[in-house]
C-alpha cells in the first residue's frame, strides 16, 4: 500500500508539472542607460544616479522578461509642481526626453506588469547638470566721519550663479588670483549655506586706490559632465553708484478708453550704466505695448490695461531703482434702480401722503469722478424740502444717488430720471427711467397651476416658470432650494427677466427643488417675494455590464445577467431578451434587481450579440453579450535564449515561441496561420501549422523561421483557427542583430537559462580547441547505423527520437584518457542589492541530463570558469563508471562571484563501449529545488510524444492489479 501512496504523490506532482502555468511567469524588470553615470552618497546608502546636461537628451531604457509580455508604464516622482509627467506616463520601453531642462530632474519609475504576481518596478535618479551665468553684485557702505575730508568705504561684491551641483567660485583682480589672508584689505567669506569652501562673497574694507580695478567672479562645477567654467567681470571705479531714475509723468494718470498712453521714465544716475525696464502689478504688460528705451507707450487702451505701472532700474549696484504710477481708465456701467416705500410705516406700497425714495447705483472709474442729476418727465430737477437729491448714502453701497419724495402728491407722479457721468467727459452717461405713478405696485410672485411638481426626462428641455406680477416688474433670481449646489449654468444664482429658468439637456443630477425670488434691483426694494418649484428628471436604467465579450466552445453551458444599477421610475421595469432580433424571453421584475438568461448547449446557431433591453418610462438601458467562438490571441513569447538559430552568410533563422491565452475557452485549436513581410513591403506571405493535440494553459510552442535576408526585419503575425474560424491575431516584429550571433553573450539580464541542443547554434556553446576531441551533437533518428551497440542513448531524454542531444563519441582514433570539453556562454551574476546592505554571492542551480551507459564509461566532469580568476576550473560534480540505459538528472548549487562559464568534460574510458551523452541544460537564479519540475515544452514541429503523466499512471494502474 506505501507503494501505491508513493505513486499517487508521484501523480500528483507529476500533474502539478503539467497543468502548471507553465511559462508564464511574473515580470521582472531593469532600467539601463547611457552616459555618465557616478555614484552619489545620500545619507545611509549609496545609489547609481544618473547625471545629464541640461539640453542633452535623456533616453532610459526598461529591459523585461516575463510572460506575457509585460506592459510597461514609466512615471516619475520629485520633480517641480509645474511638473505634471505623472498626468501623461509614457508606455513602451524606452523613455525618451529630448533636450531636457532641469525641473525635470528626480526619479522615474519603470513598472511592468503581466498580471501575474506583484508588478515590477525599479527606479532611477536622474541628476540634471547645469551652471547659469554668473552675477555679481555690488553693496557700498560709507561709515562715520573720521576727519572732515576723510570717510571709511567700504565695498561688498556678491557672486551667485544657479547651478547644480553646487558651485565653486573664485575671485581675481586684474589678472591676480584672490585669497583669504593674500591681502589686507580683502577678506573673502565662505556662508553657511553653501558646501565648505565655496566663496560668494569679496569684502574690499577701507577702499583704496589699487582695489579700482577689474573684479573677475569665475563660477565651477569641477567640469562635471563636461560643462565648462563661466566668468563675469565687474568693473569698480570711484564713479561706481546704485542707479536713480525719474518719471516724467503724473500719478495717477487717468484716461479715456481708446485713447494712446505714453509713459517716459530716464536715467539721472548710476554707474555702470542702468538698464531700464517696465513691469505692471504682477501681470505681463498688455500685448499691444510698445517699449523704446525707457519710454512705454500702449496705444487705445482699455479698461483691461489699467494698473499699476512700474519702471525698473538696475546695473547690479545696491538696490533696483523703482517709481511707479497707476493707470486709471475711465469706464460707467451696470445702472440700476429700486423704490422704497415708506420705511416708516412698514409699507409695501406707494401712498399719497407717505414718504417715496428713488435710489440710482451705477459703477464708475475713476469714482470721485462720478456725477448724478436728475429729470422729472425730462426736465431737471432740483433739491428741494419736498426733493430731498443726495449723491451717496452710507447704508448702501457707493457710487449712489438716492431722491426722497416727502408727503407725496399726485403731482409727483410722473417718470423720473437718473442720470449719471463723468466730470471730465469721453464716457457715454448712463439713463435710468423710473416711472412712478397709481399704478405702480409691490412685486407679487406665484407658481402656475401644474407647473410644479414638473415632471420630465433625462436630455429633454424644461422650463422652470414663477409667474411676477408688480409695476415696475422686477428681476426674478433662481437658485437651488435643497442644498447648496450651483445652478445648471456653473453659478449659484441665475437672473430672469420674465421670472422662466430654460435648462437644455437636463440631468439626473437637477432633480430636485428651485427658489425663485424677486431681487431688489429694478424692482421694488421690499422684503424679497419667493416661490418654490419641484423638478423631477426621470432616466433610462443604468444596466451592468455594458458589453461583455464570451468566448465558449460548442456544446457547452453558460449564463447570462443583466443588473439594473439605477433606474427613475425604479418599479415599472421590464426586460426582454434577444439573440440578434429574434426574441428569446421577456417579463417584469418584481423585487429582483437583475434578470438571467441560460444556455444549456450552445450550438452553431446560438453564436451572436445577445441584448436585454431594461425599460421604464423613460428609455432602456441595454447589456450587450457577444458570443463567440473565436480563440483568444497567440501570446508571444519574448525571453527566448538564443533566438536567432540559423547564422549563414545572408541569411539567418528566427525561434519563434509563443503560448495560447486562455486555449480551453473554446474550441480546440487545429492549426495557426502564420503571416510574414519585409518591413517596408506590402505583401504578406502566409501558411498554416498544424497542431495534433490539445494545447495546454502555459505550453510553449515552437517554430522555425528560416532563410529570413540579413539585417532585414520582419513583420509576423500568429492567428489561431477552430471549428469556428479564425480567432485573434497577434503581431511582433522580428529584428537581427549581430549581437544576438554572438558565440559568447554576457546577458544584461536573465534569471533561466535553457538549452536542449535542437539547433545547430546548440545555444552558443563552444567546444575546447586544446583538447584531444569535440563533443558531437546528434539525435537517435539521424545516428550512423553503424554505431557502437550496447552504449549511447537511444533517443533524446524526452523519449524523443527526433530529439537531439551532445554526447563523446569513444570509438577509434580516441584513446582512453582522451578529454572533450563543452563551454556554456558567459553569463554575468545578478545584480548587487541596490542598498549596499547585503554581501553574500548570488546562488545559480546548475542542472543537466546525463546518459552514461556501456561497460566502458569512463568520467564525466563539472567545472566552474570565472572570469576573474586566473588559475584552474573549479570542480563541482563528478562522476564515473556505468550508470545504466536511463537518462538522469544532476543539479548543484554554484556561488560565482563575476562572469562566468560552465565547463562540462568527457573523458574516454577504457574501451569503445563508453559513449557518454548530456541533454536539457539548464541554470537558474536560486538553489536548487527538490524534486525537479517537469518540462511542459513541446515544438509544433516534433511528432507527438508520449506524456509522462500518461504513463505514471499506466504504472500505477498496473501495480494495483497486482495488488488485487
């Protein structure tokens, strides 16, 4: 019984091997770069960063392996707040930033994900260089009087230069280099805040005659990244002085719209001479302004370039000179009018014999320009006991005139007419008529009968209406009632004329209540009349999900549902699905919120868009169901080693690999077509691959591309075919490269190498010219009938007989003794941890096949070659004598420190029966594991091979009819 739970646990790993995901694999990912790279200690550990002039071109690179092929996004963190590459993350490989400036600098983070796993990610810094002008400025002081003729003076000039990294400056005088102590009357100080032994500052104490001179501040970055040294010279005299100006013009200057504005500002002293500039408040001078010198002219002004103007002097001594004048530009607007009745006895209507005040508001610029009269049915009109005209009223707002009528009388009633202006003209006056008379009457404010609730649907056009009635009739403002929202035009009040509120396209989101209310402009100034309206938007169902695609082989179950998000009406729904136009099921819902429908078999006639229309009464929502049958797309596979397999003089041949995504979902996969141009041709060349049995989740298939001409590249595309047709296609591109033909590559990055000797390349393994003889590669198939019996593999360690392997011939000339040697390529070791914290040697499992079968066997060796040792291989398997007619696996841990190779010897044995062969090579990151995974690769190409699983469990049933 142990034995049969030994095979059951041999089953199950066995199984575990084959319907594993086989190839696929997490991503992993590496950035590279090129360049000048140097390292750069940040307090506890030390990273690469990358350094780039500014203005050169960044390109980064993001290497990944994983299958499927990861998708790759780059971002990037720590740049400025004007910085927005986050917002616009670039996806493909490499990054590429032309002419880059310095706010550009900081991390960028390269992510790949497959959707296996964690995603990767790895990141860079990138330092941008650069070193801007140097200036120098210069601060006088002058100290107290000595003797009468005699002042102490004393002169500071400051050098600052934006750069990074940080800068070194130096001083010289004339042609004399400056240091702290080589002169008396120099001292040179090194602040705080820059790096120690950086100078900004040249002090000259108690002026005298030889420090008049030229002054030359030389800015450094230690000619990092090539950038060179930048000066500035200075040249001090005893005229030397901060610059003064004057303006010739008033302040403030006020003027007409239109008219032509000149502002003049000059020079009254400084030496060197000032440079002159104009400014306005924080803003950019308007476009059409004119600049000639220190004089700005900006013809037919407006309102918009009124502002402060301001002209800047500066020649780098003492402070900027600066004198400033505003510009103001005349302008009247928004006139409006209200009537109060008497306030003193709370009235809401005009009465003979009370109080009436007319109040006019206007906006004026300048405003102590502003000037009101008033008309009585077109006549003027002045202040009288029963005329009361005041031209401001510190109750309200400024910039109005207000007209009490005191113990009105029926004379009064007429139109009046407030009239305002500016005092210097160029404006037009601004009218407003104001009727008062029997008939003028407080606002009233009501809501037509069946106008609310108001009941419509999701982008129609509403009319929201409060009916005013009142002389004169004044402006009706809307606004939400319910909550503190904006109106549908983005304010949050709205002003009507004739008291309607139009809303086009209207949306779920408006449902709701509305406040409409009389304002006290143009209207009567009482307590504010308002009115409640209701809006109720009805809208289609929202229905999940949208579109759904399916993918089902024939003969099979499925289901389909349709959920109803959101729905208003939400109770009067409905539901009817269909197969193209041809209906299927319909009904109602009850209390459910979803609705099904189910396939038992799908048949040919079943593929189609099906549709469940949800409906109300204001629309349908519909969830869309394509069912098909077409395969998923070919997922090619990108990390094969040695791709390029066939290395003629003109022409080469190409690995292609790929796995079948989601191969189950459908129908069995009969064949591929396979698509193939030149890039830059038109024309396709197609074929089809046959495949003869079901394709597993994670099962790599293989074929060959051959005669492809040198260096050309090829477009290829791989579609699958079923009983329903064609499937998805995917398409790569095809590259050669000679540094893919190299005999000995150092990967950049890997973490599995794979050789079974199928091509002639044998994966870039080399043979040992200083030894007696060469390894052989064959396959069972092609073996010279003549073979030595009773000692070699009859086929390879797949049990395929097509398969090819390596192995030591040991027939005549070969004498015992006699050494053949096989070298891997040259691989370099894993990456260092990023942080510097961990020193231990990456771990590599080295495993392979062996056959050692016939009476004459003699030894097999195992070496590990580094690079960066001189003396002899190191040994690190070994084994002689008969091992039997079977294929074995050996695996060994090896700790390699720098590049290396992997050294596999024969030796010849004693006689002529002692073929010794090696198969299915492989290192991988990572110790060994225990028991060994099952390969689950198999070539479009092979004849169908007899599955291990298959016959583990042949055995086992074997061993349990013996036990019965």
């Amino acid at each position: 019984m142990d034995i049969i739970w030994a095979l059951l646990w041999l089953l199950a790993a066995l199984f575990e091997g084959v319907f594993c995901q086989g190839v696929y694999a997490p991503p992993t990912v590496q950035i590279i770069h090129s360049g000048h790279a140097c390292n750069i200690e940040e307090e506890r550990y030390t990273e690469r960063v990358y350094t780039i002039r500014e203005g050169e071109t960044l390109e980064l690179t993001c290497l990944v392996s994983g299958h499927p092929r990861p998708q790759i996004r780059w971002t990037k963190t720590a740049g400025s707040a004007t910085d927005r590459f986050q917002d616009s993350s670039v996806f493909n490989e490499t990054l590429r930033i032309t002419r880059i400036q310095r706010h550009q600098g900081g991390r960028y983070y390269c992510k790949a994900e497959n959707g296996l796993g964690t995603p990767a990610i790895k990141s860079i810094r990138v330092d941008v260089y650069y070193l801007d002008d140097p200036i120098v400025t210069v601060h006088q002081s002058i100290g107290e009087a000595k003797e009468q003729f005699y002042y102490e003076r004393t002169v500071f000039l400051r050098c600052a230069a934006n750069s990074n990294p940080p800068v070194r400056y130096s001083w010289r005088r004339g042609r004399e280099f400056l240091y702290q102590g080589s002169d008396k009357g120099v001292e040179i100080y090194e602040p705080f805040f820059t790096q120690q032994g950086e100078t900004k500052i040249l002090k000259l104490k108690n002026l005298r005659p030889q420090d008049y001179a030229n002054y030359t501040c030389t800015a450094s970055v230690r000619s990092v990244c090539g950038i060179p040294d930048k000066s500035v010279l200075f040249q001090l005299t005893n005229k030397t002085a901060s610059p003064t100006i004057k303006l010739l013009v008033e302040d403030p200057i006020v003027a007409n719209p239109g008219q032509t504005v000149t502002l003049v500002c000059i020079i009254s002293g400084g030496e060197p001479s000032p440079t002159l500039s104009w400014v306005r408040n924080t803003e950019e001078l308007p476009k059409k302004s004119v600049l000639n010198g220190g004089t700005l002219t900006i013809p037919a002004i407006s309102t918009d370039d009124a502002g402060v103007y301001s002209c800047v002097a500066s020649n780098n001594v003492g402070n900027p000179a600066k004198k400033s004048t505003n510009i103001v530009v005349r302008a009247l607007k928004k006139g409006r009018f209200w009537i109060t009745p008497d306030p003193y006895h709370n009235d809401d209507n005009i009465q003979i014999g009370r109080e009436v005040k007319i109040s006019c508001q206007v906006e004026a610029t300048p405003p102590e320009e502003l000037m009101f009269s008033w008309l009585k049915n077109g006549r003027p009109l002045r202040s009288s006991e029963r005329m009361v005209i005041t031209q401001t009223d510190p109750d309200v707002a400024p910039g109005t005139t207000n007209l009490d009528i005191i113990d009105l009388k029926f004379t009064d009633f007429g139109t009046y007419t407030c009239v305002a202006s500016l005092k210097n003209g160029g404006i037009p006056e601004i009218s407003i008529d104001v009727n008062i008379s029997s008939t003028t009457v407080p606002p009233n404010l009501t809501v037509p009968r069946g106008k609310s609730p108001l009941v419509t649907q999701e982008g129609d056009t509403v009319e929201l209406q409060c009916l005013v009635s009142g002389k004169p009739k004044p402006i009706i403002i809307w606004s939400r009632a319910d909550k503190e929202a904006p109106m549908p035009d983005g304010n949050m009040q709205t002003e009507s004329y004739d008291g309607v509120l139009r809303i086009v396209n209207v949306s779920r989101e408006m449902t709701g209540t509305y406040r409409c209310q009389t304002s006290q402009y143009n209207g009567f100034n009482v307590k504010p009349r308002e009115a409640i309206v209701e809006l109720i938007v009805q809208y289609p169902p929202a229905v999940e999900p949208v579109y759904t695609e399916i993918r089902q082989g024939l003969g099979r179950p499925f289901s389909l549902s349709c959920r109803v998000l959101r729905a208003h009406p939400s109770r009067v729904l409905k539901y009817e699905w269909k197969l193209g136009t041809r209906l299927l099921t319909m009904g109602q819902f009850d209390t459910r919120d979803e609705t099904e429908y189910h396939v038992r078999a799908l048949n040919r006639e079943g593929y189609g868009a099906y549709t469940c229309d949800i409906t109300n009464e204001a629309g349908a929502g519909r969830c869309t169901f394509l069912v098909t049958g077409k395969a998923f797309a070919p997922e090619f596979f990108y990390d094969t080693y040695s791709a390029l397999w066939q290395n003629k003089p003109r022409v080469y041949g190409f690995k292609l690999q790929w796995t079948q995504m989601n191969p189950n979902a459908v129908d069995r996969i009969m064949a591929y077509r396979l698509g193939i141009k030149q890039m830059g041709h038109q024309r396709w060349w197609e074929q089809e691959i046959p495949t003869e049995d079901n394709i597993q989740k994670g099962e790599l298939l293989s074929y060959n591309l051959t005669e492809l001409i040198k260096p050309e590249a090829y477009q290829v595309r791989l579609t699958p075919i079923t009983r329903f047709g064609e499937g998805d296609s995917t398409e790569r591109i095809i590259r050669y490269s000679e540094a893919s033909r190299d005999t000995a590559p150092v990967n950049p990055h890997w973490s599995k190498f794979h050789c079974g000797f199928e091509e002639d390349t044998i994966c870039m393994f080399t043979q040992d010219k200083t030894e007696e003889f060469d390894w052989t590669r064959h396959s069972a198939a092609t073996r010279d009938t003549k073979y030595t019996p009773n000692t070699g593999p009859s086929s390879d360690r797949s049990g395929s007989k097509q398969g090819f392997y390596m192995y030591i011939e040991t027939s005549r000339p070969r004498l015992e003794g006699d050494k053949a040697r096989l070298l891997t390529p040259s691989f370099n070791v894993a990456p260092k941890n990023p942080y510097g914290n961990v020193a231990s040697n990456p771990t590599y499992c080295f495993s392979f096949y062996y056959h050692m079968y016939g009476k004459h066997i003699g030894t097999l060796n195992v070496y590990l070659r580094q690079k960066s040792q001189t003396g002899q291989d190191t040994s690190v398997w070994t084994l002689s004598g008969n091992q039997g007619d079977r294929w074995r696996q050996a695996r060994v841990n090896i700790n390699p420190t720098s590049s290396f190779q992997i050294v596999m010897e024969g030796i010849r044995g004693s006689g002529i029966e002692g073929d010794i062969a090696v198969d299915d090579v492989t290192i991988e990151e990572g110790e060994c594991r225990d028991p060994p995974p099952s390969s689950n690769i198999r070539s479009l190409a092979s004849p169908t091979e007899v599955h291990i699983w298959q016959l583990a469990l042949t055995l086992l049933l074997v061993l349990v009819g013996l036990r019965r």
